[in-house]
C-alpha cells in the first residue's frame, strides 16, 4: 500500500505522517499519534464524537482524509486540555454534570470551545446550533446547554467588569 | 455524603479526552478482526469458499463455522423463559442457513481492519435465498414460511386474573384499540468492541470490553471454551453507553477470544455503524391489542390484552423478557383485578432481539395510558382525574398485581402514587406558560402514570478495603456505562467510613479483582452495589473499631470515628488511624507477630471486607409520573415537545444530580423512541436503516425543557439503604404522556395509536382515521 507524507501542526506541534490515502484524519490522529481523546461514532459524518479543530473551526475527522490536512492547524481535545486538571468550559461541564458516558464530550467540548472563541458571550440559539451536528445518547443535551450558557454568562460578567473598570478609569 | 450533589470523580478523564475506551487499546502484534455477515434475510448456504481471502496479503486467518469447536452449544438464554427455547438459539457462525441481515458467517483477522475487510471481500458464498418472513404477524399465518423448523413461535402465555368476562360485560364504558411499538434499540453512541489477548505459556486470556454482565459472561465462555475460569479475565475498559443492549453474550464474545486463542496474538474487533445496527440487540417491536373498561364514575375495571411481540430471527440471552415484563406488568399503578393477557412471543427475519431501558414497560405503558385517556374521553372526565380515581392507595402497599415475569411476583413494594401524583401535577401546572392553538399550531397536553420495577436479580457482590495509607478501595460485581458508579458508589463508602471521597477509589467490572459479579441491567446498581458496597463498608468499619479498641485497650463502646481516626471518647488524642489499624491488621505485621495480643486480633488478614447480598425477587418499585405539553403543526405533521416534567419517588437518592441526570437523559431516549427512532425493514427482510442520517436520534433541537422532580417520600423496604432503581424510568413514560399529547392536541382521541409519530402518521390522524 502506498503511503503519502503529510506534515501538519497538531496540537501545537509539527508532526509528519505516513499514511495510507484512505485514512481518515481521526484514525491517523488516533492511530498515529495516540490521540484517542478523539472518538469514532459513525464514521459517516453525522454524530460529531470525531470533531477536531482544522484551523480553528470545527471539523469531522471522520470525513477529512489525512492527506488533505498538509499545511493545517489541527487541535484536538488533548490540544485544548489545561496541563493538568480542567479549563474553565471542561469545569463548566463538570459541574453541570454534562456528561455520563463521555464518549460525545470530547466532540462537545470542541464544538463549543470554537463557539466561545468566536463569540463569547453566545446566547442559548447559538449554543444549540453549535452543538447541533454533535449526538449525544445519555445527557439529553439540557446539561450540556447549561454547562455552555455558564461559560458565556461568565464572560458577559468579566466584559461588563473591563468596560466598569475602563470606564471608571 | 448520602444525598450529597457531588461532582463526579470520573468526569475528569473523560473531559481531557483520557476515557480508555476499548478502541483506545492496543498492543504489540495486535491484529484485527472482521466479521463477515449474511446479506440475506433467509438463505442456504450451498458452498463457503475462503480460499482467495486466505491468500490476501496480510490475512492470517479465516474461520467459518466448519472451524468452530466441535459439539459447540449455541448461546444460551440467560434468563427463564415462558417455553423451550432451545430450537431458537443462535449459533456463533451460521452454518447451513442464515436467518437475518448480519448474522456472522466468517470472520477474518488480518494485520489491521482494512486488510480485514479486503480479506472478507474475497470470500465466495454461494447462497440460495429462502422466503422471509419479515413481519412476525404475518409470520403466524399457517402458510407463513418458517424461520426454524421448530416454527415462528417461541412461546406463549398467559393470565386470567379476577373475572373479565364479567367486568367487560357490566362496564359502563369500554375502548378496544389496537396499539403498534416500532423496532427500535438502544443505539449508544459508543459500537461494541473486544479486544483478547492470550498468553498460551501461562495460560490466560485476557479480554478487554466486556461490560453489563462480566461475571455471567466470563463463566460462559469458559465453558464454551472448556477452560477453567482461571484462565480468562475480564476486564471492562470505560464504555460509551449501553442501555441495556450491550454486554450480551453475543456471538463476537465467543468468536474474538476463541481467535485469540487460536492465534496466539491479540485480537481486537471494533464493530462499525453499520454492523451495530444489524448485529446489536434490536428491542420493543410489539402490537398490544387492548379492550378497557370502567364504570361510570371511572373507575378502572379490567384490561384485556393479547400481546404479540416480534423478536427477530433467534432467541438469545434473554429469552422473552422483554413480552414477558410488558405482560406481567401491564395493568401499571392502577387498582384493577381483573386483567387478563395472552402473549405470543414470535420469530421473523430479522435482527433477534433482547432488552433496552424500560424493556416492555416503554411499550406497556404507552398501550395502557393510551387506553386509560380514551376510556377519559368517553366518560368525560379530565385525564388527571381518571388516574387520581384509580391509583393504589399506599395503605395498599405491598400491592401484588397477582402476575409473574422470569419467574418473579410482581409486587410493588411501596409507594404513596398519589402524593407523588399531585405533587407533578401541581408543578407542571404551576410552571405552565400561556399558550394556546395558533394558525396550523396546536397545542395539547399528555400524562402518564406508571410503576417501573427495577432492581432485579439474585445478589451482588462488593469488597471494600483500606489500605496501608489509608486509602479506601471499592470493588463492585457491577459495570459502568456512564452511569457515575464511581462516584455514588463512593459516596456510600464515604457515608460510612467517613473518609473524604479522594481517598476512594472505586473498580469495576474486572473479573480479575472481585470473584462473583451481578452486574448492571435492570437499574439495579444504585439498589444492589450500593447495599453490597454498603453492607461491606459497615463490616470494614465493625472490624476498624474492633481492632482499634483491642489496640488502645478500652472498651468498644467508648471508640468513635471521628475524621478518619478512632479515638477514645472524651480523649481524643488516644487514637488511631484507619491507616493504622490497616496496618496493624496486615497479614504478617512486625507488631502483630511479636505482640503479646496476637491472640487478640485473630482476623489479621487486612482491614477489608466481602459481602455479598441476595436480590429481593421482586425488585424494588418506583412509581413515576410523566407530564408533557406538545405542539403539533397540522400542516406539517411536525411535533415539537415544549415543556416535559417527570416527577419519581427514587426512595434515596444517593447523589441527585446524577439521577436527574438518569431522568432528563431518559426522557430525551425515550422521546426518541416515540418519534424518531425505528429500525426499518422491507418487505423481504432488507435492513433499510443503517445510518444516522436514515435512524434518527434527538439531536439538541429536539430536546425540550425538562424538569425532573427527584422525589424520596417512600423509601424501599427491601434494603437498608432505601434507594429505588431509577435509571429507566426516564425512558418508560415518554411514549405514553407524549402519545396522549398529541393525541389531545389534535382531539383525536382513538387516532394516535403507532410509534414512531412521524409526520406522516401525525397528518393521517389530522384527517381522523387510525393509520398503519
Ligand atoms: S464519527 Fe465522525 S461524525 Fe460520527
Ligand atoms: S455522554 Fe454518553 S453520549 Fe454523551
């Protein structure tokens, strides 16, 4: 089987990889590098558990070949995790108990982590839209909707308190 | 720590994308398997050749069922049956006729899936199709093909309880309607998976990705096998979801390990979409046929039923559970004697099937609510009050129905329905919006009413050790699919040890780490591994005191637990440490030896205890009420499901949040089943469905507000924790209160009578008349 080089920036880093040209960009970055944070639902592009970040925006990794990834800037769950512990959507979702089985979440997570970086301080609507290529079969979303809208609300807050203190000054 | 809202100790893992899920294994000289499978509904096999598979680069091995073991049995049920299901069950491999889309017929291992999947392209099947039958109904029929020699029928049965005859005849109202559940199944978001690794020098197979059952499966293969239990391990890896319907013995679970045997390599096969939908349990494929009556001031007085429920090709764990529990349980919360069922349990050409959350109750209590409003409709009465008329009064409790399911009374072992009954209905009318029909929008509201029982199965089993550290470790016979276990299993070794919850550290699943297991089905861990874990942290905790006692030399009465530490009452710097005693009481303890006391602290053998604790037949019993208000689009057929309240009287809840979380993940599984979810066949028995975009699943558009009333009024008699099963009761009203929903908001009380509400179905009973 003939194999092609792609060289692409995961999670920060530069990495090459030799992979065949039906790999998926999921499989390499599960196969390849170990990163298994990223999961495998359908593999036909419909439940999300594979989202990664290409560039920033979200994408099926189930979809995207390895080989069309040359140039690009990929980030996956592992890519966004603090070096220990949670970041402050990770909490979120903790504490609004967002998850059962976990399988969904790192899809989650990373559809709306893109969200947030967008716009932080997204309303329910947008929320919903962003989450609305991601399956999940144990929380029933509401959780997972709460956990998101926490984040945002929590950003109108700090904006409100820069815009008070710049005022103020 | 009971009744504590706690965060979960497993979140962590599965945020950072750390889940270990079983195709995050792998291992050196790992190869992969792929199971090939039937395209024919019915089909001879007249000739299997591999040849050209086995010449592919890369394969190195095909098997069919000419290669299995000889005198193999076919998967047994796991479960007692209403008849002999021997003549049904189903083989690993199928060797001379397959009898549904996806029945395994090789597998192929190679170096990695792909290969796998060219291997199985070159093997050369010459198949004769036979007749299908592709609906069990028409599967009665004398002239029907048969899917076995043994017939279409598994088996039948019944009850004849009071006088119906009688009650029929002297009712003032009656309603006859026949009600149709659609194939559907659990569809976690997770496929299955195994991967086994055997070590022939030493004798072990190990294998990873097992879960629901361990124990029960792990003695099944070894037998199948004919290998000593000790020689295999099972090991669950994190697991995403179940729902009942993985964790089976199927046919994979032989096959993988046999081949791993075998090959002296491991094995590892990740099942795709596709194959999970023909190949997984399929579940709730019924028609209840149901006659109602009341008296005129309506009151319930007989139900009359005949079931026939369709479960597919083969009967295989579980037998007919899944007829058998809508039949024992049908009559529901209400006070009705007089009831009479006659179930058929039948076989057709497709995918068997097995139990899903709620199995039978979903489509029991869909058929019974259903009927219970349109007897309302007749006799005028508001669909709230009918039930309030009816429901078992708690100076009832224990109520017998005077039926049976897997050889178990049906007995509700406690409950005040009608407390829990108003307090629903005065929240969901308290939270109520304004809200009327407008242009093609109406508006209707749906209730339901119903007892799950839950909590099944003889015992379980738990360990709880401290260790040296003072460390508290938690074994559990139970698995997780998501559930939480490791934290609620934590939080009532914390309840009664009174150690922080880090120190916890809970383990599952691992045949290897505790000998027996019960399992998780039935939503039996909070009721079952609770109490074990429970039951065995006191007795770590009598034995702590005992010990610490024996060691400070006072009396035991005058020993507390206090912040991790046994001190002397009004003396607290005379003391010692769990970590201690753990200590103290390791076998071979320097101190142990050469003191003096040896005689005194005979049971050195660690500060741990096992207990393990028998089931009580009958479960426990939660009593639940669904309400939900439903918009439908007349134009559209669209229904949309704004506002939903499920209120239950879970007896404890150990950690609420996560049983909301059982509750509102539930309703939106169960709201799925009611309109979205079906498993689609032609008419020769072609799986239609096997994709997301063909099987749909409620996405975040479809979930609507839900509030879930976690109610702990009547706590259960039958363990000392007092905690119900809940993790179904989500799932097992949806259809029922959404189903009578729509039904009021089209003011067609008899036409909404066939899941899934499709849009189809939903303009066809616009227009008045019942629809196919
Ligand atoms: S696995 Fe990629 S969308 Fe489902
Ligand atoms: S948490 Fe299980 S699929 Fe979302």
């Amino acid at each position: 089987m003939k194999l092609f080089s792609v060289t692409l920036v995961v999670n920060g880093r530069a990495v090459t990889l030799r992979v065949e040209a039906r790999q998926s960009l999921a499989d390499a970055l599960r196969g390849e590098l170990g990163l298994t944070g990223t999961h495998l639902g359908c593999e036909h592009g419909v439940c999300g558990a594979c989202t990664v970040l290409l560039d920033g925006e979200p994408v099926r990794g189930c979809l995207l070949l390895a080989v069309q990834t040359e140039g690009t800037e990929v980030t996956t769950i592992e890519g966004i995790s603090p070096p220990a512990g949670l970041n402050e959507l990770q909490e979120s979702f903790r504490r609004h108990h967002a998850l059962q089985c976990g399988y969904c979440t790192p899809g989650m997570v990373l559809s709306l982590h893109a969200l947030l970086a967008r716009d932080p301080t997204a309303d329910e609507e947008a929320i919903r839209e962003a989450i609305s290529g991601n399956l999940c079969r144990c929380t029933g979303y509401l959780p997972i909707l709460q956990a998101a809208l926490h984040v945002a609300q929590s950003n109108r807050l700090k904006r409100a308190d820069t815009s008070s203190t710049q005022s103020s000054a | 720590m009971i009744g504590a809202r706690l965060v979960r100790v497993e979140d962590e893992r599965f945020l950072r994308g750390e889940g270990r899920f079983v195709a995050d294994i792998s291992l050196p000289f790992m190869t992969e398997a792929f199971v090939l499978r039937s395209p024919h509904a019915h089909a001879r096999i007249s000739r299997i050749d591999i040849g050209p598979a086995l010449a592919l680069d890369g394969v190195q091995a095909v098997v069919t069922a000419a290669d299995l073991p000889a005198r193999l049995p076919p998967i047994p049920c796991r479960i007692p049956t209403h008849g002999n299901m021997e003549p049904f069950l189903q083989p690993v491999l199928c060797r001379d006729v397959a009898r549904y889309v996806g029945e395994p017929v090789a597998v192929v291992v190679a170096s990695n899936r792909a290969m796998a999947e060219d291997g199985a392209e070159r093997i050369a099947i010459d198949w004769q199709p036979l007749p299908a039958v592709a609906d069990a109904i028409a599967g009665l029929k004398p002239d029907a093909p048969a899917v076995h020699d043994a017939g279409n029928v598994a088996s039948r049965w019944g009850f004849d309880l009071g006088n119906v005859e009688t009650a029929l005849s002297e009712a003032a109202v009656t309603v006859r309607q026949t009600f149709g559940i659609q194939r559907h199944t659990a569809m976690p978001l997770e496929t299955r998976g195994l991967l086994a690794v055997y070590d022939g020098a030493r004798r072990m197979l190990e294998v990873h990705g097992p879960t629901k059952v361990p124990h029960t499966n792990h003695a099944l293969l070894a037998r199948m096998l004919q290998v000593s239990t000790a020689e295999i391990r099972f090991i669950e890896p994190d697991v995403g979801g179940s729902f009942g319907a993985r964790g089976e013995f199927y046919p994979e679970d032989f096959l993988i390990p046999w081949l791993a045997l075998r090959l002296r390599k491991p094995v590892r096969w990740i099942e795709d979409r596709l194959e999970h939908f023909a190949a997984i349990n399929h579940s709730r494929e019924s028609r209840f046929e149901v006659t109602a009556a009341a008296d005129a001031e309506g009151r319930l007085t007989a139900f009359d039923v005949k079931l026939v429920a369709d479960l597919g090709a083969y009967i295989r764990t579980h037998g007919d559970v899944v007829p058998s529990h809508a039949a024992a349980s049908f009559p529901g919360p209400y006070r009705v004697r007089n009831y009479r069922v006659a179930a058929v349990a039948a076989l057709s050409n497709k995918t068997p099937s097995g139990t899903v959350r709620a199995p039978g109750m979903f489509e029991a209590n869909f058929a019974r609510e259903r009927a219970v409003d349109m007897l309302a409709d007749k006799l005028g009465i508001d669909p709230a009050e009918i039930r309030r008329r009816n429901l078992i009064r708690r100076e009832e409790m224990p109520w017998r129905v005077g039926t049976e399911s897997v050889r178990r009374p049906i007995i509700f072992d406690s409950g005040d329905f009608s407390f829990v009954f108003e307090r629903a209905v005065s929240e969901f009318d308290r939270t109520a919006l304004p809200r009327s029909a407008s242009g093609t929008i109406r508006r209707g509201r749906g209730i339901c009413a119903l007892v799950e029982p839950s909590a099944f199965g003889a015992f379980e089993s738990a360990r709880v050790e401290v260790d040296g550290e003072g460390f508290v470790h938690v074994v559990t016979g139970a698995t997780s699919q998501g559930q939480g276990h490791e934290t609620s299993l934590a939080q009532v070794a914390a309840a009664v040890l009174e150690v922080p919850i880090d120190r916890i550290r809970v383990r599952h699943g691992d045949t290897g780490l505790i000998r027996f297991g019960g399992g998780t089905y039935a939503s039996r861990a909070a009721v079952m591994a609770g109490n074990a874990v429970h039951a065995a942290a006191v007795a770590v905790k009598a034995k702590a005191l005992r010990t610490a006692a024996q060691k400070l030399e006072v009396a035991e009465e005058d020993v507390r637990l206090a912040d991790g530490r046994f001190e002397l009452a009004g003396t607290p710097e005379v003391n010692i440490t769990f970590a201690a005693i753990a200590r103290l009481l390791a076998p071979g303890n320097a101190e142990l030896l050469q003191s003096p006391t040896v005689a005194n602290i005979a049971d050195n053998d660690g500060l741990t205890a096992s207990c393990h604790i028998r089931g009580v037949p009958s479960g426990t019993s939660v009593f639940a009420v669904h309400l939900a208000e439903v918009a439908v689009d007349v134009e559209t057929g669209q229904v949309a499901v704004e506002r939903y309240l499920v209120a239950a009287d879970v007896g404890r809840a150990i950690n609420p949040r996560i049983v909301e979380g059982q509750l509102i993940g539930g309703v939106v599984q169960g709201l799925g089943g009611t309109l979205l979810e079906e498993i689609v066949y032609d008419a020769e028995g072609q799986l239609q469905t096997g994709t997301f975009a063909d099987y749909l699943l409620p996405s975040v558009h479809d979930a609507p507000a839900i509030t879930a009333m976690v109610i702990e009024h009547a706590l259960s008699p039958s363990n000392p924790l007092g905690v119900k099963g809940v993790g179904e009761v989500g799932t097992s009203g949806a259809a029922a209160a959404i189903g009578n929903a729509v039904a009021r908001a089209l003011g067609v009380p008899a036409a909404i009578n066939a899941l899934p509400l499709t849009p189809e179905r939903v303009i066809a009973a616009t227009c008045a008349g019942p629809v196919p």
